[in-house]
C-alpha cells in the first residue's frame, strides 16, 4: 500500500512522542514493503515546502508557512490556503491508498476536506485529547486542574485567556467561546468522517466515547516499542551503592508532577538516590524550583536520547510516573518494562491500566506526596518487593507487532473503500 502520515510536527524539527512515534511506525511500515510518506507542517518565516527521504526510505514533505506561535496554531485549523495546497500536490504525486492522521494540531480542517473529496480513506490515532480540548492536556491553565471537558466552551474560553496571559480579560469570554464551540464543531465532522480513531489506551476510548466519537470506528491498539539492546547489564543486589529510583521524561514540567516526587524523595533516608532526566528548558522558572527543593541526593540529567534512556534504566531500580494529568499511553512505561524496571505511577486515567498494581509495579493516588513517600518507603523496607514485582513485568508490544496489527487495519479500510467506490 501507499501510505501517507499526516503530523502536526516532525523529526528534527520538533522531538517528542507523537513525532517519534510516526517516524517508528513509518520505519515499521517500511519493513513490511508498504510505500510510506510523512506530511508535516515546519516553523519558518518563508512559505515553501520541502522534500527529503530518510535512512529508513521514508520520503518526507515539509511545508513552511510562517513562524508557528500559539495563536497561528489555532487559527490555522480554520483556513491556511498555502499548507492545502502544499498538502495537495503531495497527494496527487503520492497518490497514496490511506492517509493516517496522527495530529492536526496548527493544520486547516480542509486537508481532512480534501481527502474526503479525493474519496481517500482516513484514519486517526488520538494522541491526546486535543480534538475536544484546545489544550490538549484537560489540565485547566486557571487552576491546574483536571478538567471534564467543554461546559458551553465558558471553561474553554477562560482557560485560553489565562494561557495568553490575560486572565482577566472576561468581556472576551462570549467570543472566544463562540471562536471556540466552532473549532470543535469543524474537528467533530473530521473524526465522524474517519473510518477509523484509534486509541492507544481504553481510557482514551472511553473518555471520546463519552465526549461524541462515533463507537462504530473506535478501535483500541497499544502503542508498540522499537526495542534497543541494552548496552550494560543491570547490577543487581549491588550493596555498594544506593537504591536508586528514577524519573524520565522529555521535559520539565508542572503536570508531569516531579515536584510531588522530589517532595516525597526528600524525606526518605540518605540511602537512596533520585535520577530526574528532561528538558530544564521547557519551563525553567519551574526546573529551578525543583532544583531548590531536592535534596542532595538527587541527580539532574538534563534531556537524554534513546540510547541514554536506556542506559539510564540499566542503572536505576524503579521508575517513578507521578502524573497530575491524563496521559494517553506514556511510551516511559513501556520502555521501564522492556528493562525489567518496575514502575510506580499515578493511578491516574491509563496510568491505572497500564501498571498492575503488586504486580509489575505500585499505584498511588495523584497529588499525593505522603503516599508516593510510602510506596518508596516500601522498597527499602521489604527487600523482596523489586524482584517480585520484577518477575511481574510481562513482555511489551513492539513496533514490529504494533505496525502489523494497524496494517490489518489498514487493509480493512482499502478493501472497504473500494468496495463501497465499486457500488
């Protein structure tokens, strides 16, 4: 098959794990003799669009339309003529058989329009909830709080206001949720006219299920995992150094929850170490508040690559997800199992289906350094616990087996649709 991804943002522009993702699944894809192209929209101040073609045979197409900031983001999915029509030449050269959609994010609604006119199948993975929150996260910028969703888009309104710093701006409300209730409008038709919306986790099916998404195309697939081989043997039982837990992420930030981690870390005894690895960069007010709080024994890593995340989870005994949000999968996970690295986390949203607790790991409940310090405290008080809850850590889902159950998918979808064009 032809297939073409269609992405918010992409390697090496942007790293994180919706771009990583998309290029693992192209490489995957690849593999199984399917022709695989990447769209994706690039920050710059020219409008161009460019092409290149990865180690792996993927072929690229990057469009420029201006420097990306949040308000341009937002407004692009209700018109951007230059990024259609870059995305229509790609199409009519790629002639591709199914478009897989990972993100719209800063993209026009009309390239969804476009494949609908092309009679091109499509197919959305729901990385987070950003096709019914505009923030993505359902983390209100007001309050930092978990959020349900849309209450006549006021909720909306005022959490966009305090993301641009303007809090009290309330005589913008009535608009910006008028502004705001169209958005959704525009994304709701896009997600009915997929053949399918794949969720990596059932809590993500769920909460869409609950939130309009039609259950007829909703289809849970796990994310898969391109493995590396561990390039040094863990040290197990090493009475020579501390225990060591351990927390990874791409960046620094609030809703990731390390400051209840470092809390709970700085009051277990000197015995111990606490590797934190991410971004100080993504917000560094923040990075230096955690920095002041954590004691001694706490390493700061700074952002590690693939090979260092691995070689950080050779070293480390128990990694630690203190989540205040909900995430969608957190790929960490995965990656903490395929080490036989036991996991504490937030028995928060996917979290809780992801970690079985006295299982492969310990769930606590969020926003709760007292309990996060207990289950610590566990690990040096019951010496058998990291091997117990070691021999618990089934085997994860690579990109191999990932990328072979959406290709049966995929074939559903074509046959599907030529079917229906043949009638």
């Amino acid at each position: 098959m032809r297939l073409l991804h269609l992405v918010h943002q992409y390697l090496p522009d942007d790293i994180g794990g919706t771009e990583l993702y998309t290029q693992w699944l192209a490489e995957g894809l690849r593999a199984q003799g399917h022709e695989v192209s990447v769209f994706y929209r690039r920050s710059g101040p020219d409008e161009t669009t460019t092409q290149r073609v990865e180690p792996s045979g993927t072929q690229v197409w990057a469009v420029t339309a201006g420097r990306v900031t949040p308000q341009r983001r937002f407004l692009a999915t209700f018109n951007q003529p230059s990024i259609l029509n870059a995305f229509q030449q790609a199409i009519a050269v790629v002639q591709p058989d199914l478009v897989h959609i990972q993100h719209l994010m800063g993209l026009p609604v009309s390239l969804a329009h476009h494949l609908q006119q092309q009679n091109i199948p499509y197919l959305i993975t729901l990385h987070d909830y950003w096709w019914v929150c505009a923030n993505a996260q359902l983390l209100t910028n007001y309050s930092q709080q978990l959020c349900d969703g849309p209450r006549a888009y006021l909720n909306c309104a005022r959490c966009a206001l305090a993301r641009a710093n303007h809090p009290r701006l309330w005589p913008a409300i009535p608009g910006l949720a008028a502004l705001l209730a169209r958005r959704n409008h525009l994304l709701r038709g896009v997600l009915r006219a997929a053949q399918r919306l794949i969720a990596p986790s059932q809590f993500v099916a769920d909460w869409y299920a609950a939130h309009g998404a039609p259950l007829r195309t909703l289809q849970v697939i796990p994310h898969g995992l391109p493995l590396l081989p561990p390039s040094q043997s863990r040290v197990q039982g090493d009475a020579g150094r501390p225990f060591r837990f351990g927390y990874i992420s791409g960046g620094l930030t609030p809703q990731k929850g390390i400051h209840i981690l470092v809390e709970a870390a700085r009051q277990l005894p000197a015995a111990i170490e606490l590797w934190v690895a991410g971004d100080e960069g993504a917000d560094p007010d923040y990075a230096a508040r955690l920095r002041a709080a954590a004691s001694t024994e706490t390493r700061f890593l700074g952002r590690l690559s693939r090979r260092q995340v691995w070689d950080m989870l050779a070293q480390i005994d128990v990694l630690v997800v203190p989540s205040l949000w909900y995430e969608t999968f957190a790929f960490v996970i995965s990656e903490a199992f395929a080490a036989g690295v036991p996991v504490i986390a937030s028995n928060l949203g996917p979290l809780a289906g992801r970690v079985q607790h006295e299982g492969d790991g310990l769930l606590v409940p969020p926003d709760d350094a007292a309990a996060l310090r207990q289950a610590l405290q566990r690990f040096l008080e019951e010496p058998d616990l990291l091997d117990r809850l070691r021999a618990g850590i089934q085997a994860v889902q690579t990109m191999e087996g990932h990328a072979k159950a959406l290709e049966a998918v995929y074939q559903l979808v074509v046959v599907g649709e030529n079917n229906l064009c043949q009638t």
